[in-house]
C-alpha cells in the first residue's frame, strides 16, 4: 500500500485517456481523490482480485490497471446519473 498509493493519488489527480479516446476527467477535490484510492485498494485487496494475480508480474501495473477500472465504471455511473437526471 505504502509504496503504490502515491500512484493511485496521482493517477485520479490527473485522469487518463483510454485506448479509444475517451476522456477520463481527473479527480479535483481531495476527498474525490481519497475516495478514489480508497475503492482501488479495497478492490485490490479483494479475494477475487489477489486470487486473481498470478505473484509473477509487476504488481503497480496491476493495480493502476484496477486504478483506472474503478475511475471508468465511476464515469459511467456518473453519466448514467446525469442522463436519469435529465430525463426527469
């Protein structure tokens, strides 16, 4: 945890583009930041997740891979919120 979660701040500091474009806005506030970092290492300290890594691979790519699911399925939900939002 010590030694990666600088990484997982900075990643939701400054967001990421994905493979086909997309823009992954960054996390502004801290506590935005924080709740980011908090839902990447529970994910990652899951028995599904830690079953998952195979020990051989470094584990910081990993877990900024976990990092950047976690921002993308937020986004979607955040988009599914503004369109139920809209609807109304």
């Amino acid at each position: 945890y010590r030694a990666l979660v600088d990484d997982v701040f900075r990643l939701a500091a400054l967001g990421f583009v994905t493979r086909n474009g997309a823009v992954i806005r960054p996390q502004r506030t801290p506590d935005e930041q924080r709740a980011i970092v908090q839902d990447v290492f529970v994910r990652a300290f899951s028995e599904r997740a830690r079953l998952a890594y195979d020990g051989l691979r470094p584990y910081r790519p990993y877990l900024l891979t976990i990092a950047r699911n976690v921002m993308i399925d937020r986004a979607r939900a955040r988009t599914a919120e503004q369109a139920r939002t809209s609807e109304v």
